[in-house]
C-alpha cells in the first residue's frame, strides 16, 4: 500500500494567521475534505504537523471534513490505512509529500536556486 503525506497547516487548515499561539483558529482550505477523500482512494493518507497536542488536530480534521483522523502514538513505523487519516508529527516514509513550503529536489543548483527565488519573494529582496 502506497502513502501519501500532507501537511496541516497551509495545505489543509488555512493558516491565514500564522502560528500564533499554536491554537487552530482559521478554516479548511477550499477543496480539502474531496482531495483527501481522492487521495484515500487509492492511497493512505497520514497528515504531517509540529504542532501538539496530535489529539486536537485530529479533532480538528475529523470535524472539519467529516473524515476519521487519528493521532499517532509514537509506535508506528509505517501507515498503510485507508479507512482514516493519521496525524503525525513524525515524517513517515511516503511516496509523495504534499506541502505548502516545499521545494521539490532534482539537484542540488536548482534547489538552492528554488529557496533564493522563495525567500526573495517573501522579503521582496533582490536575489543573492
């Protein structure tokens, strides 16, 4: 069985206002609940986040999508469940990591290259 990781916080919870104060306090980000029940079709689903307690996330994503979610307990090594989602703070092996921040890695030019190009964008500084 094929995972798929997803991160919480600007790919599933909104995260409109930053960390804050680590409490979940936006919304769902538009599309979610039918991706990830797209995603569980054909592959596990495990939800990759710092923040804690894992319990409320899963809370958090149980209610907002309708879509069992678990918190891990630290003993799993693997996820291969499709029936629910697994929240974690641990980064499981996966086929795919889906995430708001990532920069995809071919070589290493054209990362570092990716990273200047994002921090530029955010700080609005000329590139290095």
């Amino acid at each position: 069985m094929a995972t798929v990781a997803v991160d919480f916080d600007g790919v599933i919870h909104s995260y409109e206002e930053g960390w804050a104060d680590g409490t979940i306090y936006g919304g769902l980000v538009p599309g979610t609940t039918s991706a990830l029940r797209n995603l569980m079709r054909g592959f596990a689903v495990y939800v990759l986040t710092c923040r804690t307690p894992l319990e409320h996330v899963a809370k958090w994503i149980t209610l907002a999508t309708e879509i069992p979610a678990v918190a891990d307990q630290g003993t799993l090594r693997f996820w291969h469940e499709r029936d629910r989602i697994l929240v974690t703070g641990r980064k499981l092996p996966a086929i795919a990591y889906i995430d708001d921040r990532a920069v995809a890695f071919r070589d290493w030019g054209r990362a570092l290259s990716d990273v200047a190009a994002i921090h530029c964008a955010a700080t609005g500084r000329a590139r290095p």
